[in-house]
C-alpha cells in the first residue's frame, strides 16, 4: 500500500477562516501581539507567498500535501517569542502561490524551488521542520543541501517512513479516498481522521470544500500519484551522505494516519535522531498540540545549537 500524509486544505479554511485568530490565539498570552506578515517573491515561472514574524536565525516550516502556510500560525508566534524568525511559505503550487508545470510537484523539484525561494530572501544557513509531506521534502533538502543547515525536524508523522494506519486502510479498501472527499459523510472522516479532538464545521463549509474537490478531482488525484511515489524516502540510504543533522521527531501517541509505532522505525532509518511521542496527539499535532510542541521545539533547537557551537569554536 502506497503512503501519503495528507493535511488538508479544509483545515485552514476551518481554523483560520471560521475561529479566525483562534489558532494564533491558542499559544501563551504574550503572543496576542503577534504580527505574522505576509510577502510574495517571484520563482521560476511562478510565485511563492510566505508568512514571516520574528528575528534571529530563520526556520523554515513547510506544510503539508493540501495544506497553507496558516496552519504553522500559533508555533511561528511561539518561536519568534524565543527570539526565531519564522517563515511558512505556501509550497510551490499549494495555497496562494502558483506553479506552471505539474512535474513541480514532484519533492525534488519542491527542494529545488525552496532553495531559489531561500537565496532570494539571503538566507544561507537556517534550520527546517516540517509537517507530513512538508517532513520528506525537508529531509530531501537536508539531503542536496546539507551545508545550509543546522537542523532538521518532524512536527507530526512524516511521509515515507510507515504504511497507512488501519483506519485509512479500511477507507480506502472501501473504496474512498478520504483526503479527497467527493460528499459530507467522507469530509467528516477526513476530519476524524486528522484531530484527536474534531471541530465542528458548518455545512456550509463542508459544501464549499467538497464541492472543490470534485471540480478539480483529476488535479488532486494527479499530485495525490505524485507524492505518493516518496511513500519510503525517509528509510533510503544515500550514498555519500555522512554526517546526519541533529534531527527530531515528534510523533502524535493517536496518530490516525501513521500509527506511533511508525516512530520505531524512523529512529532506525535516521540513526541518532530523537523521538518524542507526544500524548494526546494526533496528525495535526502543530495546531492541535502547538503549545507542547513548541515546548519540545526549542529544548532540541537549544541543545542542537550549542553542540554545533562548541562544535566551531
């Protein structure tokens, strides 16, 4: 069975349109005065609009497969807090930016667009989580890119280390996909699928976001084949690569998409990464667990940090 996370569109439509600051407002008090600010710079044939706040040294935070850049909102208040500047961009082709050719949406082209987006912007040395899909194409960059930078992590289950969980199994031998739902009853799996605690969507919305995935069911489907040829990218040995950054993962206990036990096997295929097995975490545990994420965030990114000082000096 092919594996594919998958963090949809309608979550941002949901968290960010419908409970607006609600997502940003869920991190501590002191971060109420978050300003996020949105910019747009020019790659390839097309454009990349990103989500910055803070200052210092810059992470890079990718999304998801059907995701924006939104849903990054609450951590990248929390780590600017810590004195981060943090940047989300809406992937090549996903959210607002756009994107010409749809071979682009094949990981290695996404590394390729991420490091034109990145010298454009002069950063040269960074650290990069990511979320689902946003995980592998991190770990893709590390892996072409290493020089850049100081750390990589896993903000939720990444693609390509297990297969599906039972739960997606059993949709999809029903024959549903159910990351793209065709009616409400599959949009309401989907949801109960991604959050340990679902939120309540208006009808409405839900006839909004299904009634956008069967106008453009073959353009979801072919970027759904796309990715899904990375279903094992994490676990391949690259020939050459020595050094391995500090990385870290941290994996929802009630994952519904890729069961915890996948945890096991991506500290075996990344020998020496951390594993955090969060309780009372799903897939979506960036929003749904930001606060504690975060917490977890930055003891790794301090601890990383100064060994690669004590490392140069």
């Amino acid at each position: 069975m092919k594996k594919l996370i998958l963090l949809s569109l309608f979550v941002i439509l949901v968290l960010c349109r419908l409970v607006g600051d609600a997502v940003v407002n869920s991190a501590p008090a002191s971060a109420s005065d978050c300003e996020i600010a949105t910019h747009s710079v020019p790659i390839s044939n097309g454009t990349l609009f990103y989500n910055q706040v803070g200052t210092g040294q810059p992470i890079l935070l990718l999304h998801g497969l059907f995701a924006e850049k939104e849903q990054w909102n609450s951590m990248m208040c929390q780590l600017s807090l810590a004195g981060y500047r943090a940047i989300a961009p809406d992937l090549p082709g996903y959210g607002k930016s756009t994107l010409v050719v749809t071979r682009d949406y094949a990981l290695e082209n996404q590394v390729a667009l991420l490091h034109q987006f990145m010298n454009q912007l002069g950063i040269r040395s960074f650290d990069v989580a990511g979320s689902s899909m946003g995980g592998a194409i991190a770990t893709l960059y590390s892996q072409r890119y290493p020089e850049q930078l100081r750390s990589l992590a896993f903000i939720g289950s990444p693609l390509g280390v297990v297969d599906w969980a039972s739960s997606v199994k059993n949709a999809i031998f029903d024959g549903i996909n159910p990351f793209i739902p065709i009616d409400e009853e599959q949009f309401d799996l989907e949801i109960s699928l991604l959050f340990v605690t679902p939120p309540t969507i208006p009808d409405s919305v839900k006839t909004e976001r299904v009634n956008d995935y069967i106008a453009r069911n073959r353009h979801y489907q072919q970027i759904w084949d796309i990715v899904n040829l990375y279903d094992d990218v994490l676990c391949q040995r690259r020939q050459g690569q020595s050094t391995q950054l500090p990385t870290l993962a941290i994996w929802g206990r009630e994952d519904k998409i890729y069961d915890i036990r996948g945890a096991d096997r991506l500290q075996r295929c990344i020998p020496g990464s951390q594993t955090i097995r969060l309780p009372k975490a799903g897939h979506l545990l960036l929003i749904e667990n930001s606060e504690e994420a975060t917490v977890d965030y930055l003891k790794f990114l301090n601890v990383s940090h100064s060994i690669g000082q004590r490392r140069n000096s």
